[in-house]
C-alpha cells in the first residue's frame, strides 16, 4: 500500500489500472510560488515542493509516500494547466501539427528508500481536427491537465510519432514505478 500524494484522477487511474494498491491524500502545494520558467527546473521545484508539504504531514513510517508533477513544454515554452477555455485554446494550437514533451517528474520515498525521477515523453502531432479541437474545448476535458492534451483521449489520433511512455505523459511513468515496487 502507498500514499499518493495528489489530487489527479489521473494519476489514481493510472496507480489502479496496474494493480498498485493506494490511498490518495493530495496537498496544496503553491505552484506559483516557483521562480523559473524552465520547463525541467519547474517540473522538479514543483515535485519537491509537494513532496516536502506531504512527507512534513504523513510522513513514511506507516506507508512509503509518491508524489509527482507534469508539465509541457512545446517551442520551448512551459505550459502547465490551462487558466481557462481560452488558455486551452492558445495551448493547443500552439501544440497542433507541432513537436511537444511531456515532462513528468516523481519522488517516492520509504523507509527503505528514496527515489526521484524524470521522465520525458515527446510526440509529433499532426495539425488537429478544429471542430473536434472546438468540441474538446467546449467538453471542459482539456482542464487540469498539464497543456491541456489527453494523449490517451483527445491527442490519439493526431499522434505521428512518440518517444517515451505513455504513462509519463499521462502523469506518472508507471513502467519505473513497478520496478522499484518489485
Ligand atoms: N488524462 C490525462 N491527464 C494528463 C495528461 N497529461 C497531463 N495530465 C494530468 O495533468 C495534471 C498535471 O498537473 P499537476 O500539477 O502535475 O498535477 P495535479 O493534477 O494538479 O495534481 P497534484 O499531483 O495534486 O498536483 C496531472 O493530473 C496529470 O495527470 C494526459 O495526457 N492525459
């Protein structure tokens, strides 16, 4: 059994499709409160910071602690979750028929252990379909996700190439998760 330490349901999702047992107790970690525009630094400063607010809270003493943050970076510019429809709007165009990198770091610490990683998953894109981009928009599905794209959902058929996990874009690089679980 493990803690994670967020409030995605993705991340929950991704932890029960590969049968690892969790309770999910997420934090409040203030993401503008970090400096530094570099999409790599941010993701770290981001994971350490929600890292440090729930190991002070639960500790690891009665189960090991993971937490983990995404952000995107396309033309070399950070996009985290989008403010509003409009954000989302900007995000994807600026993503559609263009090279994108999900970045994806996670800390998980035990008492055995501590292990930090980060993972980055790159996808080219063909342009988007814009009614089905207007659609995805209007549903709301691009809110609380880093760039606001679902590669899993909305970004599937628009995949020319990927290098990387899935799972890391999606969050959290559930295929290094097992090996240190094993
Ligand atoms: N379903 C889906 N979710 C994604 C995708 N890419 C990023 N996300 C989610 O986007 C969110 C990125 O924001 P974060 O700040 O890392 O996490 P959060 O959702 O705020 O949750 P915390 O861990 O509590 O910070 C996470 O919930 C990721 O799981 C994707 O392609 N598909």
């Amino acid at each position: 059994m493990i803690r994670l330490g967020s409030n995605s349901p993705t991340r929950a999702k991704i932890l029960k499709d590969n049968g690892i047992e969790f309770i999910q107790n997420g934090g409040n970690f203030d993401e503008d409160s970090i400096k530094t525009t570099n999409p790599k630094s941010f993701c770290y400063e981001a994971t350490k910071g929600k890292f440090e607010e729930l190991y002070k809270k639960y500790g690891v003493e009665d189960m090991p602690l993971l937490v983990a943050d995404s952000v995107v970076t396309c033309n070399g510019e950070l996009l985290r979750k989008a403010k509003d429809l409009d954000d989302a709007r900007r995000m994807l165009e600026l993503q559609s028929g263009n090279k994108t990198s999900v970045i994806t770091c996670m800390i998980y610490k035990s008492k055995k252990m501590e292990y930090i990683d980060i993972s980055i998953t790159t996808y080219k894109f063909v342009p988007f379909d814009k009614t089905h981009m207007d659609e995805y928009i209007s549903s709301g599905e691009c809110m609380g996700k880093a760039g606001a794209i679902m590669v899993e959902g909305f970004c599937k058929p628009y995949i020319k190439s990927v290098k990387g996990y899935e799972s890391t874009a999606m969050g959290l690089c559930v295929e290094k998760l097992k090996m240190i679980l094993k």
